[in-house]
C-alpha cells in the first residue's frame, strides 16, 4: 500500500515531473515498485516519468475517489 506522500509524489510526476528528483528518496519506492521509471536526458539530467502500472494506479484511484463522492444510495444502485 502506498502512503498519502507516495501517492501525491507519482501525481506531481504525471503532472510536472520536471519538478520531482528522479533519483531522490521520494521516488526510490515508486521505483522499486516499478510505478516509475528514470530516464537519463542527454543533458545529464535524469528525468522520472510514470509506467504504465504507474498510469493504472492513478486510473484505479481515481475511479475510485470518484465513487466515494457519490451519494450512498447511487453508490449501492452501481454496484448492482
């Protein structure tokens, strides 16, 4: 399970990853759990972008917190 800080971690890297440290301790378990990936850029920079498992984890949550919203009983009527 990942924390709240993970979480907003791989929604920055799928919206401004340019402001995420790609090798920093922030994304290391994004990494190990190959929600990420680095690309090392022909400047020397490393780049952190999402994988496609990375892209589903955020496609499931927010599928997820969309339903969450719906009032209970449109909640129980989609369920069936």
């Amino acid at each position: 399970m990942l924390s709240p800080h993970e979480i907003s971690t791989l929604l920055l890297i799928q919206r401004s990853p340019y402001q995420v440290e790609a090798l920093g301790d922030e994304t290391a378990r994004l990494r190990h759990e190959r929600l990420v990936e680095v690309e090392l850029l022909a400047s020397g920079h490393a780049f952190a972008r999402l994988t496609s498992s990375g892209l589903e984890m955020l496609r499931r949550l927010d599928a997820f917190s969309k339903r969450q919203a719906l009032p209970r009983d449109e909640r129980s009527e989609r369920r069936a």
